[in-house]
C-alpha cells in the first residue's frame, strides 16, 4: 500500500495504516459468486492465499483457500456457502497458515449481495488477525440475518465493499476515505460495547 504524498496527506494515511494494523485488520476479500471467483487485496492474499503476489488477481479454489488450515478448509468452504445461501451478514473465525507468522486464527466478515431476482451475486469484507484474542481453538460461524445486527455492524459490511471497489479502482484517496470511515464505525462499535 502506497502513502499519498501531497502536502500532509502522508501523514494521515500511515497513521490510519497504523491504526488498521493495531486493529488486527488485515486485508480485504471480494467473492464473485456467479464465477466462483476471489479477488484478495495484498494482505487478504498473504493470509488466506499464502502470497501477497495473488493481489488482485481473480483466484479459484484451490489457489484462493490455499492457506487455510488444512483441518478449516472445508469447514470453512461448508460455511460460507451455508451463508451465502441463507444471505446478509458472513462471519467466520478460523486458522490460516501464515507464510511468515505460522497458524494465526482470522475471522472474516463480510455480506451477500443479491440481483434483482434474489440470486447471490457477490460477497466482500475483511479479515482481521484475533490470534491474540483466542484460547479454546473453537471455530465460529454466523448466518445472517442476525436480528441484534444493528447500523454500525451493517456500516462495517458495506464499507468492506466500499474498500474492495476502491482498490478495483486503484484510487488511494478514495482507499484512505473507506478507511477512515471503517476505522470511526469500529471506534464507535468498541466504544458501545465498552457500555
């Protein structure tokens, strides 16, 4: 990821990078259901395809789960289309091979969008690093519709979308602007769960 450099621009985007990162944020996912594809920013290819390089690239299965643990994969796999089906809300924890850091436990959350028609059409969102945060080596899935889903928790899906369509663009202004969009919805979600 590239800083801006105009005049205090730099700044502010290594600085929200910085607070992306302490957050556990760590890429971006874009699944293309009626191809069957993924397009991964660098970190969502890193962790879940096991090299940056894939960045951007349209990945099928295998090429796109080839990090994940070999013991979550079809789990993983299971779930995703258990909630794609059911539609809303995708959330999911589970343990990537990290080509540097070894077994890291990510969860990914994300939505399904639909046609006109109802069918599936695409999924996006974004992976955090919770390694940290997890002890009993339980995995986790959500189906949504979730009914205490609340407008910050739907904010978050639809800026994972946002950011996904932004780096299609390739436009780090409009990257930066999701960004710092994602970075005050998760403040004010921390903030309401400290409560």
């Amino acid at each position: 990821m590239r800083a801006r450099t105009t005049k205090g621009g730099a700044g502010r985007f290594e600085g929200l990078r910085a607070v992306l990162d302490a957050s556990g944020v760590v890429g971006t996912w874009d699944w293309w259901l009626t191809s069957g594809t993924v397009i991964y920013d660098a970190g969502g290819a890193e962790f879940l395809a096991g090299d940056a390089e894939l960045a951007g690239r349209e990945l099928r299965r295998p090429q796109a789960v080839a990090a994940i643990h070999p013991d979550d994969v079809e789990w993983v796999i299971g779930e995703m289309q258990r909630s794609v089906a059911s539609g809303g809300l995708l959330l999911a924890e589970y343990r990537v091979v990290h080509p540097v850091r070894g077994i890291r436990w990510i969860l990914s959350r994300g939505r399904v969008h639909r046609g006109e028609s109802g069918q599936p059409l695409r999924a996006h969102g974004i992976l955090l690093d919770i390694t940290e945060h997890r002890e009993d080596g339980q995995r986790y899935c959500a189906q949504a519709p979730l009914p205490e889903e609340g407008a910050l928790e739907r904010m978050v899906g639809y800026c994972a979308g946002l950011r996904a369509e932004a780096d299609q663009i390739g436009s780090s202004k409009l990257r930066l602007l999701v960004d710092m969009l994602l970075l005050e919805v998760g403040q004010q979600i921390a903030r309401r769960s400290q409560n």
